[in-house]
C-alpha cells in the first residue's frame, strides 16, 4: 500500500508541482510598477530573484519615492511566491518520501 504509485497520489503530486512551478514562475517574471519614466517606459524593479533599483533611481534622480514603491512590490511579490514555491517543494517532497517506504511482510499482519 505505501510503495505503489496511485492515481489519486501521481494526482496530488502533479499539483504540487504546478504549485512549485507557480510560485518560481511568479519570483522569475519581471516585477514593474505602475507608474513610467519621462521617456514613457515602466519602471522596472528587477525580478523576485534580483532586484534592480536602477531605473527607479535614474527616474528619481536618486534614491526616492519610486525606489521606495519597487522594495514595496518586490516585498509582496516575494511574500507570497516564496511560501507558494515553500508549499509545493515541501508537498511534492512529502508525497514522493511517503511512496519510498518498505513495508516489511511482518508489519503487514
């Protein structure tokens, strides 16, 4: 019962790998605000890997309001993609720990 790959388990562990995938995705795409630059591209803030506080520095002419929005967006950003990437990781890794098990014959009685 605890080594064999059921339906219902291949199940939740491809879900929990879309909520892995999910949350890299999210930390991977571009992080922008709503607000653009003089020559009208959107400020940038980098990504939930890296942050760039270039283009809001430049738009400022230092650090100022728009670096201060980027922290802000990149901190949500990061708030919730981290513990989606967390949630996934650990489920898939649950899931596929509880599959490797060996149930002796003894322990089947």
């Amino acid at each position: 019962m605890g080594g064999e790959l059921t339906t219902r388990r291949l199940l939740a562990m491809i879900a929990a790998g879309l909520v892995l995938l999910i949350g890299v995705l999210a930390m991977w795409q571009p992080v922008h605000l709503s607000e653009f630059d003089n020559y009208g591209l959107q400020i940038s803030c980098g990504s939930g890997f890296f942050a760039d506080m270039s283009h809001p520095e430049i738009a400022d002419g230092g650090p100022g309001p728009l670096t201060e929005q980027c922290e802000s967006a990149l901190l949500f950003r990061r708030g919730w993609a981290i513990p989606t990437m967390v949630l996934g990781a650990g489920a898939l890794l649950v899931l596929a720990l509880r599959g490797s098990r060996v149930v002796s014959p003894r322990s089947r009685q």
